[in-house]
C-alpha cells in the first residue's frame, strides 16, 4: 500500500504479512532513486523478498508481462504462490 500522507517520507510503501506480523515500510524521498529508508519487522523480511525478486526479474532480462506465469496453490495450512518465466 503506498501512503502519501505521512510527514517522514514524500510516500511510503507499506508490507505486511498478518500472518506472521511482519511488516517493511520503504520511505521515498521524492528526490532519490537509488536509496531508500527501510525499516522492516518479524520472522519474514518482506523488504529483502521483494529485493530478490526484483534481482531474479533483471536477471531473466526484464521479461514483459506477457511472459510471467503466477500459481496458487493451497497446501493444506497456507497458499503457496509460484511465479515462473516461460523461456
């Protein structure tokens, strides 16, 4: 969720996963693009899971849309998401 109402950052994006109570808010100053204010909590870091699937996207030559494929799956206790590059 981004938040463009905060007095700390020009917008702020906000994580959370609820069912671990972890949560990472990224402030954006409206200036810079290649630093941010991170601040992130629990036993899932959410901010380093989106770093390295942005890596893994650059990696893969920044495919388009066209080639991402997401799966839900439910395994019983949670919904497993799976996202796959078609070559």
């Amino acid at each position: 969720m981004w938040d463009t109402e905060v007095d700390e950052a020009h917008t702020r994006l906000r994580l959370a996963d609820g069912r671990t109570s972890s949560w990472a808010c990224v402030d954006y100053d409206g200036q810079q693009t290649s630093a941010f204010a991170v601040a992130q909590y629990g036993t899932r870091k959410l901010w380093d899971e989106v770093v390295r699937a942005y890596e893994e996207y650059v990696a893969a030559g920044r495919p388009g849309v066209h080639r991402h494929r997401l799966r839900i799956t439910p395994d019983g206790r949670s919904t497993r998401h799976e996202v796959s590059v078609p070559a």
